[in-house]
C-alpha cells in the first residue's frame, strides 16, 4: 500500500507533502472496512453494497471514514466526500452520498453533533477523552 501511494505522489504530485494524510485514510478504511461497510448497508438501504458504483461505494466509504474516526468536522468530511462524488462519479453520485452521510449524522445525539462539529471551548476539548461515534458501538456489538 505505502508503495502505491508513494508511486502516486511520485508521478502526480512530485512536490506535494500531505503529511502522511493519506496513508492514515487508507489505512484506517482498510482497517475499519467490516465495520464501514455495515454502515453503508444499514444507511444505503435501498442499495446492496455490492451494486453500489465502485466509486461510490469507496467514496462513501472515505466519507464515513473521515465522519466516524476522524476529528474533520462532520460538516467538512460531508462535504469533501459530495465534491469527490460529483468529480468522479455519476450525476447522482453526489446526492446519494450526501443522503447516506446525512442520514449517519442526523442519527448523532445532538450533544454529539455539538462537540463533532467544534462548538465547544478548548478546554472541554483537551478534557475530553477519545470517543466514538454512536453507530460504531453498535455495529461493532452486532459483528461480534
């Protein structure tokens, strides 16, 4: 994986340093994919993963990456996931992952949405300890 990257950067963008933004993303699909993949079915109820377009499907799986073990806000990662979608997919790849992560964030305790989306003060934040989003528990509880 880190070779393919590497190529990439390489050959696409010889000068541009992510900070290793990228490995971290695939890694942490790669490492959460049963789980990601639970909530695009449980959220894309209308479509089986396995007929949802191959860049939809790993837009979406990006998007709610970014959404659920991510500290981008929610609103950020929504957002960036549409604008890939409406780049590289098809005329309604943007409003369908924009319905899937919609529809994950609107389940959120609005507590939570609160704390995601950076309304709370830094002190709260440095206080806070790590948390996951509501669905991973879950999820996770009905894999196991």
């Amino acid at each position: 994986m880190a070779s393919l990257i590497h190529d990439n950067f390489v050959n696409f963008a010889p000068n541009f340093d992510d900070g290793g933004f990228v490995e971290e993303l695939v890694k942490g699909v790669i490492d959460n994919l049963e789980i990601i993949d639970a909530l695009i079915v449980r959220y894309a109820t209308e479509w089986p993963l396995d007929q949802i377009t191959t860049i939809d499907r790993n837009v979406l799986r990006l998007g709610i990456y970014e959404l659920v073990y991510t500290e981008i806000p929610p609103r950020v990662a929504i957002n960036e996931a549409i604008e890939v979608a409406k780049s590289f997919g098809g005329d309604a790849s943007g409003k369908f992952i924009n319905g899937v992560l919609g529809a994950i964030y609107n389940d959120w305790p609005e507590e939570e949405k609160k704390k995601r989306d950076n309304h709370w003060d830094q002190k709260q934040a440095e206080e806070t300890t790590e948390t996951e989003a509501p669905e991973i528990a879950a999820v996770e509880e009905k894999l196991s």
